[in-house]
C-alpha cells in the first residue's frame, strides 16, 4: 500500500514531463560537454528518478483501484447473478447486431 504523500498527476502531466526531460537530456548531450556537465547531468538524473517515482506511484494507485473496482464487480455479479447474466447477453446481443450490419 502506498504511503508517501505526492500529489497525484495526471497522465497527461506525466508526458509532458517526460518529454521536458527527454528534450532537455538531449540538448544537454548536443552541446558541449564539459564545464557544468556534470550538475546537468546530476539535476536530470535527480528529476529522472523523481518522475520514475511518480510513475510507480501512479501505477500503483492505478492497480489498487482495478482490484477495488474487480471485487466490486464480482460482489454484484454474486449478488445478482440472473440478473447479471441477462445483461450480459443484452450486450452480447446489441454488439453482434450491430457487427453484423456493418459487415
């Protein structure tokens, strides 16, 4: 279970950090390396390991959710299991009506 208090980002943040990270790993290869190479690489490095955190972190809270929502499901299905049953087929039915017409 997660502990760590971090501010949840979204998906999309968690890209757009990428990609600043990846950009900024590449001009910082591009360039000259020498004077101040190695605060740069050490800061990308430190932000690299912060958003690999992140990532987990979200992954994690991902999971948890799709077990919550499974045992949630499978407690209505036993719950309700005739009634599940005619939704099921319901679909079933609705989709293949409707992949047949357009074939």
């Amino acid at each position: 279970m997660i502990t760590r208090k971090t501010a949840i980002e979204t998906p999309e943040q968690v890209v757009e950090h990428l990609r600043s990270l990846i950009a900024e790993a590449e001009r910082t290869l591009g360039t000259n390396i020498g004077e101040g190479a190695e605060d740069k690489l050490s800061s990308l490095r430190e932000r690299l390991v912060d958003m690999k955190e992140k990532v987990e972190d979200g992954l994690g809270v991902a999971r948890e959710k799709i077990v919550i929502g499974a045992k949630q499901t499978d407690t209505a299905i036993r719950a309700h299991p005739y009634e599940s049953l005619a939704i099921a087929l319901g679909v079933g039915v609705l989709l293949g009506a409707l992949l047949r017409r357009n074939n």
